[in-house]
C-alpha cells in the first residue's frame, strides 16, 4: 500500500509506491573500456582547457599562466567553457530600470578534473585522493565566498549522461551565484523556527535504525525517510557544523569515507548508475552542512512538475536492505 510521507521539518511530502515497479535498474552510463585520446581533462591536454585558476600538485596549489600549462597534476579548477554565469559583468548590480527584477548574470563557474586518468571512478579513489579532493572543495568554496556580490556557492557532481554530464572524464563542479536559492531560505526560515536543529536531530535518531547505511565518527550515511527518489542518500556530520569551511582534514577525511562508500555501494547495486551529489551548506551558523546523492532511476513526469510531490517506487528502508546485500 502507498504511504504518503511528510519531510523531516519541511511542508513537503513525497508518494512511497512501492508496488508501481519492481527493483529499479539502469543501463551503463559509461564503459571502464572506453578510453578517449581526445578527453580535454586528460593529462597532457592541457592547452585544449581554459588556463586552470587552481592546480593542485604534490601537495602546492599552483596556477596556470597563459605561457605554458602545468603538467602532471593531480587536480585541476579551471572555467567552465560553457559557463552559466560569468564574472565580466557589473557585479551582479541590480538593472539600472527601477521596474525589473532582472539581475545581471554575474558569477563563477568552475570545472573541478578530479584526476589525469580517464578511467579513474570515485569509488577506485584511494584514502589520499579522496581526501585531496575533499580539500579542494573545501578550499574552492571558501575562494569564491570571498568574492564580493556572491551570495552562495553551488557545489555539485554529475555523473553519467543521463545525470547530466556531458564529459565521461570524472569531475565536479561549482557555480557562484549573486543570490540565495530558495530551497536554502526556505529550509533557514523553517530551522529557525524550531527549537533545536533538525538535522542533529536526524542524524541522531537514523543512527543504528532500519534507515541506516553507514556510520563512521564523525557522519552518518541514511536512506532518508522521505525519500523522493529511489535509492537516495543524505550524509549528515554527527556534529553541528554549517559548511566545509569549518571542516578540519580529520573530518575531511572521514566525509571523503563517506561520498566514495556511498557511490560504491550505488554502482554495485546498479551497475553503471547516474546520480548527481549535492553539498547543501550555507555561512548561518543555524544551518547544519548535509550531501545529498540522487541516483537517477526514473524521470520527473508531469504530476511531480504539477504539484511538487515526487512519486518514489522504493521505499528507503528496502533500499537499504538493496544497498548492503553485497558488503
């Protein structure tokens, strides 16, 4: 029988209709034998990229200068070619035509290659890699805060075509935008009014239940209770904290655990799996840091766009149960 499921602390609510499908499955979104000699993120090809504003290599953060590009690097940040938005305009001013609520399409958006080798997946990262990267977003974060007229940083990663990815090459990425999402202000305005944080609160009484994925010291990895797509994944920290940029490199360490098992555990239940993973943080001390990975198993059709109420045919307590059959 169908549940309908309220958000933790929202007024959203979500469909479980477990009986609309059998196990959700999907078809590879990228092939370990497909190498390309022409990926633009490989090493060595370098000069077909925007000069990096950031290379991470053994240990220096360095930058490329339009003279010559640096080699044998382990992460790479440039400018996405394409970008959403762009720095080279007035700062994000409001239009100078007192009627508009137009902005001006000011901002950052960055490319973050999170190695030189085409094959390379998250879940083959290794303890040290996983943790450079998790440096990296923190450190990427944090550079683009400090620009004046940004408002919040977008910190994303998609993975496989169907997740919205147009390069197989492993990367994630970041846009700086003028503006708050309302997603953000929304949860704000509701944590504020509550007498505790909701997340501590989540993270302390999913620990150890049927909604459980994982748990290390310092997070805990859960099928949330609402759940709006199947096989979704929040990593919450077990201590209040509300960004990246209040992470020490034990905690670091220990969310990089977290992402690389999480996408690990997704591939192993369906091969070949799309999915996009999400930090939601903000600088309001209120907000409690929290990764949200949404495998792409079914698409939005026309009453999800209609009345914002996502139909989930995987409850997220036999996700789990999917989840952990192979460790």
């Amino acid at each position: 029988m169908s549940e309908i499921r309220k958000h933790y602390f929202l007024d959203e609510h979500c469909i479980i209709a477990s009986g609309r499908s059998k196990r959700p499955s999907a078809p590879k979104a990228y092939s370990d034998e497909q190498v390309s000699s022409k990926c633009a993120f490989c090493s060595g090809n370098e000069d077909q990229t925007p000069a990096a504003t950031a290379v991470y290599k053994g240990g220096m953060i360095l930058r490329d200068i339009d003279e010559g590009r640096i080699k044998d690097w382990d992460i790479r940040c440039i400018p996405n070619l394409y970008p959403a938005l762009s720095p080279q305009t007035d700062n994000g001013m409001l239009s100078k035509k007192p009627t508009t609520k137009t902005l001006k399409g000011y901002g950052f958006h960055e490319v973050i290659i999170e190695g030189p080798d085409h094959g390379s997946r998250i879940q083959r990262f290794t303890d040290s890699e996983m943790l450079l990267l998790m440096k990296v977003y923190r450190d990427r974060v944090l550079h683009y805060r400090s620009h004046d007229g940004v408002e919040y940083v977008s910190l994303f990663k998609n993975w496989g075509k169907k997740a919205g990815a147009s390069l197989e090459h492993t990367h994630s990425q970041l846009i700086a935008i003028p503006v708050m999402p309302s997603t953000m202000v929304k949860e704000l305005v509701s944590i504020k009014q509550l007498d505790h944080c909701p997340y501590c609160r989540i993270a302390q009484n999913e620990s150890g239940g049927e909604r459980c994925i994982y748990e290390n010291d310092h997070f805990i990895m859960l099928a949330p209770y609402f759940s709006r797509v199947p096989y979704e994944i929040w990593i919450v920290p077990k201590q209040h904290i509300e960004s990246l940029s209040s992470f020490n490199d034990d905690m670091l360490s220990y969310l990089g655990d977290c992402i690389r098992r999480a996408v690990t555990l997704l591939d192993k239940a369906i091969p070949g799996l799309a999915y996009n993973y999400m930090f939601f943080q903000d600088q309001d001390p209120d907000y409690h840091l929290n990764v949200r990975i949404a495998p792409v198993t079914s698409i939005a059709a026309g009453f999800e766009m209609n009345t914002g109420i996502y139909i989930n045919s995987t409850s997220p307590e036999t996700a789990v149960k999917h989840l952990l059959e192979n460790t």
